[in-house]
C-alpha cells in the first residue's frame, strides 16, 4: 500500500536522522549540540510518560493503579476494556463512538466544502468590499465562543436543533469556523493566479475554475481542514454538553464524564481504559497525515 | 460592466455560505446576547428588560464573579508566558538539532493532538491524586506527597499545567518561522563575528516576532475561555472555587440556574476584556514586532 | 501528492455514507408519533442510580413489558452529576422523557417557571394514588393542588454507627444525639487515637448539617414565605462556630481526607471503610450500599439536634419523585402512568427494587417488603427514629438550586478555616440579594 510504504520510510529518515543527530551531537567538540539533545530528550520524556502511563494503567486492575510509577503492569487484564466498554451509562461504548462519528463527518465535509468555496471566493477575486469582508472575518477568528453559545442556544432551541448534530453540522456548511476560510486563503496565495486566467481564457467559468483547476492542486490543505476539525470536534466537550442531553446521543467526550460522576462508581480502571480508546481515534488520524497537520498549521502561521 | 468586472464579481456568489453562517450563527447572536444581558429571563418562563442590573449585580453581589475573573487572570498568566516560552525554547533548541527535528516535531506535537479532552482531564486527576503519579514519582525521590487537587494554592497550577503540556501546537509555528529565515543573514551575522548567542538575540528573535505575535493573541483568546481542563480536574472549579474560571461561572448561570440573561452579561465581559487584552497587545505589537518588508 | 487523494478521496467517501445515514435516522425519529396512533407505544423513562438502583429499574421494566407487550420503555440512566441540567434544558426544549425521575427539591423551581410541563396526577386514573400517604403527598408532590410527581420512597437522614467502633473505644450508643454530645465523645475517640474519628463528614453531608441546624433553630424553613430570613445572625454565626470546633477538636477528619469527588462514593470513603470513623451520616437510600460495603456491624441512630432547636426534628422526604410529561400523546402519557404504577404500587415489583429508592412510600409496596424480610432492620428503624419529630415543608426558596450552592459555598469556606463572622455575614447578605431575584408567589 503506497500510504505504508511511504511513513515506514518517512519513520526510517527520521529515526535514521535522529540517530545521526545524537551520534553528531555526543561526537568530539559539540558540547552545545549534546547539551540541547539531553534537554530535548528530557522534556520528550515528561511530556510522554503521562500518555504511556495512561496506555500501561489501562492494562492494570484498579488497586495497581495508584500508588505505582511503572508504565508495565504487574498483572495483565484486559479487565478495564471489557467493563468499561459494556458498561457505561444504558449503552456499549461503540454506541457513544458511533455517535460522535455520526456528529463529527458531516461536520468535517462541511468544512472542508465551504472553507474551499468561500476562500477561493476571497481570494480569487476583486470585487468591491472585498477587503472589509475579509477583516471581518478574520476578525471573527478572535470572536470567543463563550459569548455566542448562550444565543446559539436559544436559537437551536427555536429551531428544535437541541439535542441533534445539527448545531455542529449547519454551521460547518456555512463556513463559521473561520480557522479553515483562512487557512485555504493562504494556501490559494501560494497558487500562481496565471493558472486561473489561463483557465478562463480556455473558456471555463469561475466555478469550473475552482472544480478543475484549484481544488485538485489543494488536496492538501483541504485534507488538513478536515483533519484539524476532525480533532477539534472530537475532542470538543464545552459544546456538546450545552446541545447534547439524552443519554443516547451522547458523545465519547460526554460518555466519558459520565465514569467519573461523583453519583457513579468510580472504577478507574474501566475509566482509564475508556479514556485511551477515546484518545486513539485522534491519535491514529496524527499518525499517518501528520505531515498535513504541521504543514497546515506551519500555513497559517506564516503569511500575513 | 465589462466581462472581466462580471467575473469578478462572482466573488459575492461563492462568499454566500460564508455570509449566510456569519449573519446566522456569529453576528445575530452576538447582538442576541447583548440584548440579553439587559433581561433577567430564566430559561422556562418569560424575559424581564431589567436595565444594567446584571452588570451592576457582576460587581456587587456576585461573589463568585470577581473571584472567577482572579482565577482566569490568574490562569491566563500562568498559561500563556509558561506555554509560550517553552515552545520557543523547544523549536530552537530542534532547529539546532541538525537532524531528527522531524521525530522531535511529530512528538511534541502529539498532545496537542488529544487537546484538553475530557480523556486528557482525566488523565490529569488519576496522576494528581492523593496516590497518583505525580505523589509516586515525588515519594520515589524522598519527597512527601502534596494535596494537588485539594489545595487551594496547588490546584490551578495543576490544571494551567495540562494546558503548557500542549505547547506542541505553538512549536510548530516557531519551528516553520525559523525555518523561513533566510540562512544568509546568519551568513553575515557570523563574518561580522557574532557568537551563537547574539545571532540568537539579534538575528532569530526579531525575526520571530511575528509567529511570537500570533501565537500571543491566539492562545490569550483560548486561554480566557478555558472550560473542560477545570471543569473535569477539579470537579467544576474547586476546591473552594480555586480553579472557578470565568468559563465555568457563565456556564453554571446559563446552563444550571438558566439564568440565560445574567449569563449572557457574563459572557459579553469576558468578551470585552478578551477584546481589550488583545487591542492591548495589538497596541504593544507595534514597539516589538518586526514584519519583513 | 497521492497520498492525499487517496485519503482524501476515502474520507469523501465516508462522509457521504455517514451524512446519508445521518440524514435517513433523523429522519426516522419522525416515527414516534406515528407509532403511537398504533398498538404500540414508545416512552422515554430516565432516572440517576448507582449500579444496584440501575440493575434493580432495568428488572423491573422488564417484567412491566412482559406484562404489557404494547409498551416499550426506553430506558436512560446514568449518575447524578449533570442529570439537573439535562433534565432543565430536555424541559426547556420540550425534549424531556415522559416519565422522569425528579428530586424533589426540584419542583417548585419547576413549577415557578412553569405550570403545563408535569401531569397532574391527580387526574390519571392508571395510578392508585390512595396508596400513598394524603399528608407526604400534601407536604413535598403538591403544588397549588396539582399533583406533580408520586414518591419513590421514603428517605430520612440518619447517623450510620460502625457498632465495632463504639465497642472499641468503650463508648456507649446514643440514640439520638446533640452536638455537645458529639464533641465530648469526639474529643476522647481521637485522644485515645489520632487516627480515628467521631464523625466522617464530606461537603455533601455538612449541607445538610447546615440545614437540619438551621431548620431546627429557625422553626422550620429557614426562610419565610415571602423570602426573608426566618433565623438571627447569631444563629447562623453559632452553627458555623459549631463546623469549627468539629474541626478543631479533631470530632471530623481534617477537610482534605474528606474530598468526596477525588476518593469515591460515601462508603468507600477510607476513613469510614477502614473502621477508623464511628459513625457517617446518610440517607437511608443509601444503605443498600453501607451494608453491601461495610466489614464491620452497622447500626442507627438518630441524626443530632441542636440545643436551641425550635423544632425537634430530622429531614424526612422523597427520595425522589416520579413524574409524567405533560406536552405528549395521550397514549404515552397513559403508557407512563401506568409504569409508575406498576413501578411503585405492585408488589412484583417492589420486591425487584428493595429499597434502592428507600423504603417504598407506597403502602402496598412497603408491605410486601416488610412481610419478606426485605427491609433491612436498619433502614427502617432510622425511619422509625426519624418520625420522632417532623418539619414543616421545606420553603420553596429554601430548596432553590442557587440558595443551595449559596450554603453549600458558604459552609466549605468554614471548612476551609475562614471566620465564621465574616461568612455568617457573606451568606446573609448573599440569601437576601437571591431571595429577592427569585420568584415563589
């Protein structure tokens, strides 16, 4: 499979050049080298070892939990996965998985077909107050959520969207994240406006343009507004606890409050099993476009 | 109008979903909620116009609010420099790794993968609990056990410190900027003899200050608003309101009282000084960053 | 580049299939009208638990849909934290299940927002209403004469003894107690071991502490009907001076073994679990669990009074209530009636739910508990010595969410060691200024 092959060399280079680079670093006379690799590798390791404790603790029962450091079980279960996976609120833990799939696509192919649209409509063309509405939505970029979601509520409300993926859905179809809109703008920069006029001179109209000419050379970036509000969305928790009530609908990010009620039995085996079933999603997704997740971000940092 | 002003004015076309969720979902709710925050109106019954009451009570007799707006204060300073710092220091010190900055990059960037969830949260208050991780590793080193989450003084570092574990995000940016400065200025700064140091000082910083500058507002933004951290570490903000950020406190007004008016005054003063702390550091930013021209 | 299209094109190809299938089952939910003009009818029944209550409901449904094939209940259960909020916004939207489990205190702020969302009981012929005592019904289900909910069970607030303990240290068991009693004995219990305690207390249980003192000293509500303050400050600054010395004289474990939400649930506290507390204070709902859990001999006894007490009695209340909603199809809401008829007043089905909910406060229900042994002697003597002495019913403002949190702040500040004086003054100041936002006529 080309997508294999390609991150098992892509893993060879840098691991090969990490090796290279201690060999470099420990070599004679690079004292400045050896010092930053040790503090890297120091502050690698404390940002690690919570996620491998957490990964090692899910395979421990409950009382070897606290109280120890080691990331290896003393004694193996698979105990925490079995009941934390079955028992949870009235449903199987797939159920609040399926849910949150059901919530999050939708929401990502929205984003990525109207953040490519209505960018491609900003960057591509003059026309006039053109510039002020692009101020303005850059300026919604700094527009906090915490003083739109009491409204948003209401008018979901009004709508009889509570307690549906509606409220996530709609507003990735109409562009509200404008993280994305800016994203693809500073991408469509970089691609030569020669290629849209000849286009046009071919005779194409503006959307065959944006069909056959800009989109094809954007997969990239349009891939990484996917992958991003994937993440976003499925780690998203202030949200979904004001729009999503029963039980039913819920989440992995509301399921997962569920085990640590104070009303429940805390089992914390069964809750730090679930919990790493919930990071996997987002952690598989990283390990194999996470070219597009730095290059996306490296984007938008860049230009402007 | 000539074909050429035609085409362009399909621009408008192609913005309407954009202009469609903007009028919808960002600019009528934030009048919404201004208009709101002049109602007293609880969620089941009928709004009542009460005038600038519930600003006056924010001040007055809300003895939560000044206290959630210290804990948020409080955290955004603990949060922003902390996080930022860092990251400036972990991009600089991969960059000079020669080699290996791609697995360094891909690790440090792994957490903010999995974000402040609700999986992360958890995560953090098994490892401060009385008999978590962190107490073990202390115990290893002869070090008796703090009360992470049941201090009042512990317990906001502990969940600013769930929020610096993520600085892989803000990484990246330096590490792309650095990358993008142009080795001949550190060609030229090395014939005029500037040792490692002053090229740092002189040389990468004010280059930086751009993605410096970005990152600043970005994270102060999010900083303000940050709910799921303390809200699931600490059990909704305690103890005795510790962790009580301005986020949780609109929250328990319009979602557990629903009190949907107060709430909505709540909310637009943590927007207003959202906008005042980024007009401020726009304002700063003209004194100390450096766009190539 | 080509790994791009790929993924991209697959992850195309999932949304689509997602968004169609996202599409066809919202779409379907449009069914559940449809379904109720037929034979069969659909509600929603939700409740919080732990584990025991949870498995308890879901046998008895069982047995309510083998007998009556026509209704399928949908259940939704979980933990008590957030169930207010779901609920408050599910009534808001209209989205709430037709049968809800509701703590009481909650009624009135429901009723003061609205008086068309529960069904008046009352008027439902499916459920035998006269099994149920008129004066508990009076007292916490009835507002303005509507009947809003039936009760699950009968709940007391008791002191729960670890008999062991007392044998121990050579102390005798009180039966009812006073709080100089309590700092005498607690005084000797921690010299004779600093490890052990009197009293394992946690934020949930100095609420109600707070509010049986309060009710006690100040006749019975704590506010007046039209919401000022039916108590003197010094009353007030007393109680929280009393909080105090229970610290000091070491009667409690120091405030940070007590942090509720980081250890577990009330019985697997450690001071209590490892038999170095004497005695808990609890709802007898929960007993099921102490002696489920507990490794030592229980016993009861009757919850402390305080010196300058008005009225001489401990909380007695529902543990919760049942309620129907009102905005749905009459066959659902005849479906619901009949559940909670079933679910309190059979006796199948009470003896498949113990006393997970509390001493049944059907009669019939209680009955056939009673004649199978199935109450343990415990829960019902505390009930008993419970009924020693009663209190008004709770004020309306007195119930309130924001009053309670109020309080609640107010006693963890105490806890936490600040002036009793300057708390006591805070929180009146703080009960005037919400007693006059809110709206109870």
């Amino acid at each position: 499979m080309k997508v294999d092959r390609n991150l098992s060399a892509r893993v060879e280079a840098t691991v090969h050049g990490f090796i290279t680079g201690l060999k470099t670093a420990f070599g004679p006379g690079n004292r400045v080298s050896l010092i930053s690799y040790s503090v890297l590798v120091v502050v690698l390791i404390v940002q690690i070892y919570p996620l491998l404790w957490l990964l090692g603790s899910s395979f421990k029962p409950t009382q070897e939990i606290f109280g120890s450091v080691s990331i290896i079980p003393r004694e193996f279960t698979v105990r925490g996965y079995i009941r934390g996976w079955l028992g949870i609120g009235n449903y199987v833990f797939g159920r609040y998985i399926y849910n949150t799939l059901l919530m999050v696509l939708p929401t990502i192919a929205g984003s990525m077909a109207s953040s490519a649209v209505v960018a491609f409509g900003f960057a591509r063309f003059n026309f006039r107050g053109r510039r002020l509405l692009f101020a303005l939505m850059i300026s919604t970029l700094m527009l906090p959520n915490t003083v739109l979601i009491v409204p948003r509520y209401l008018l979901f409300r009004m709508l009889g969207w509570l307690d549906t993926y509606w409220t996530f859905i709609v507003p990735a179809w109409t562009a509200s994240y404008p993280f994305f809109i800016f994203l693809m703008v500073q991408f469509y920069r970089g691609l030569p406006r020669e290629l849209d006029e000849s286009a046009r001179i071919d005779g194409c109209n503006s959307f065959q343009v944006l069909s056959r000419i800009i989109v094809p050379l954007s997969r990239a970036a349009i891939l990484a507004c996917g992958l991003f509000q994937f993440v976003w969305r499925w780690n998203d928790f202030f949200n979904v606890l004001v729009y999503i009530n029963s039980v039913e609908k819920y989440p992995v990010a509301l399921a997962l409050r569920l085990t640590i009620d104070v009303g429940a039995n805390v089992q914390w085996n069964n809750v730090i099993a679930m919990s790493v079933v919930a990071i996997v999603p987002p952690a598989l997704m990283y390990a194999f476009t996470q070219r597009y997740f730095v290059e996306g971000v490296a984007t938008t940092g860049l230009k402007g | 109008m000539n074909r050429a002003q035609r085409y362009h004015n399909m621009g408008y076309v192609y913005l309407i979903p954009w202009i469609v969720g903007f009028l919808v979902f960002q600019l009528f709710p934030l009048g919404y909620s201004l208009v709101l925050s002049f109602y007293k109106y609880p969620l089941l019954g009928e709004p009542t116009f009460v005038g600038v009451r519930n600003y006056v009570k924010m001040f007055t007799t809300d003895p939560n609010f000044m206290q959630s707006v210290r804990v948020t204060f409080l955290y955004v300073v603990l949060v922003v420099p902390t996080k930022i710092i860092f990251a400036l220091m972990v991009a600089l010190l991969s960059n000079m790794s020669v080699r290996g900055v791609g697995l360094f990059r891909m690790l440090f960037y792994l957490p903010s993968i999995f974000g402040s969830s609700v999986a992360i949260s958890i995560l953090w208050r098994s490892m401060f609990l009385k008999r978590g991780l962190v107490n073990s590793l202390l115990s290893l080193l002869g070090v008796p056990a703090f009360p992470w989450l049941t201090s009042t003084s512990l317990a906001l570092p502990v969940v600013a410190s769930l929020q610096v574990w993520q600085f892989g995000s803000s990484m990246v940016i330096f590490l792309a900027g650095l990358k993008q400065i142009p080795t001949d200025y550190y060609d030229s700064a090395r014939i005029d003899g500037a040792n490692p140091w002053q090229m740092l000082l002189r040389v990468t910083l004010p280059l930086l200050t751009p993605m410096i500058f970005f990152n600043v507002v970005m994270q102060t933004i999010l900083a303000f608003q940050d709910f799921t951290a303390p809200f699931i570490v600490t059990n909704r903000g305690g103890p005795l309101h510790a962790t009580y950020v301005l986020g949780i406190h609109i929250y328990n007004h319009a979602f557990t009282y629903f009190n949907m008016g107060y709430g909505s005054g709540l909310s637009w003063m943590l927007f207003l000084v959202i906008m005042f702390f980024t007009a401020l550091i726009f304002r700063s930013s003209r004194r100390w960053v450096h766009y190539e021209s | 580049m080509r790994n791009g299209r790929t993924l991209l094109q697959r992850l195309i190809v999932v949304v689509l299939l997602a968004t169609f299938t996202l599409v066809g089952w919202a779409g379907g939910k449009s069914e559940e009208e449809a379904e109720a003009a037929e034979e069969q009818v659909s509600v929603r029944f939700s409740w919080w638990g732990g584990q025991g209550r949870h498995e308890a409901t879901l046998e008895a449904l069982d047995l309510f849909m083998e007998e009556n094939p026509g209704i399928d209940v949908e259940a939704e259960y979980g933990g008590w934290d957030g169930y207010r909020e779901r609920l408050f916004t599910q009534l808001a939207g209209g989205t709430n299940p037709h049968l809800m489990q509701i703590d009481q205190p909650w009624l009135s702020d429901i009723w003061a927002q609205g008086q068309d969302l529960l069904v008046d009981l009352n008027d439902r012929p499916e459920v035998d209403v006269s099994r149920f005592d008129e004066q508990f019904l009076q007292n916490f289900a009835t507002i303005d004469d509507t009947l809003l909910g039936l009760p699950t069970g009968v709940n007391a607030w008791t002191f729960i003894v670890n008999v062991d303990f007392f044998e121990q240290h050579g102390l005798d068991i009180q039966e009812e107690w006073d709080y100089q009693t309590l700092l005498d004995y607690g005084r000797r219990v921690n010299q004779a071991n600093p490890d052990h305690y009197l009293l394992a207390l946690v934020p949930a249980h100095m609420n109600s502490m707070f509010r049986h003192y309060m009710r006690q000293v100040s006749g019975g509500s704590v506010f007046n009907e039209d919401g000022s303050l039916a108590f003197e400050r010094e009353q007030l600054v007393g109680f929280f001076e009393l909080l105090r010395s229970l610290y000091e004289n070491n009667v409690v474990p120091p405030r940070a073994e007590a942090e509720l939400y980081v250890e577990g649930q009330d019985w697997e506290l450690p001071v209590w679990a490892e038999g170095r507390a004497g005695m808990i204070s609890d709802w007898i709902s929960f007993m099921p669990s102490y002696i489920d859990f507990a490794e030592f001999n229980l016993d009861v006894a009757r919850f402390a009074v305080a010196d300058n007490a008005k009225v001489d009695a401990v909380e007695i209340r529902p543990v919760q209530v049942y309620s129907v909603k009102a905005n749905a199809s009459e066959a659902q809401i005849s479906a619901s009636a009949k559940l909670i008829n079933f679910l309190l007043n059979d006796p199948e089905a009470a003896l498949v739910q113990g006393t997970q909910r509390g001493i049944p406060a059907s009669k019939t229900a209680a009955q056939a508990l009673i004649e199978e042994g199935a109450v343990p002697k415990v829960t019902s003597r505390a009930l008993e010595l419970a009924e020693r002495g009663s209190f008004p019913p709770a004020s309306p403002y007195l119930t309130n969410a924001q009053i309670h949190d109020a309080y609640a702040d107010a006693v963890q500040r105490v806890a936490f060691g600040q002036d009793a004086e300057t708390v006591a003054d805070d929180l009146i100041a703080q009960f005037r200024q919400l007693a006059g936002e809110l709206d109870f006529d």
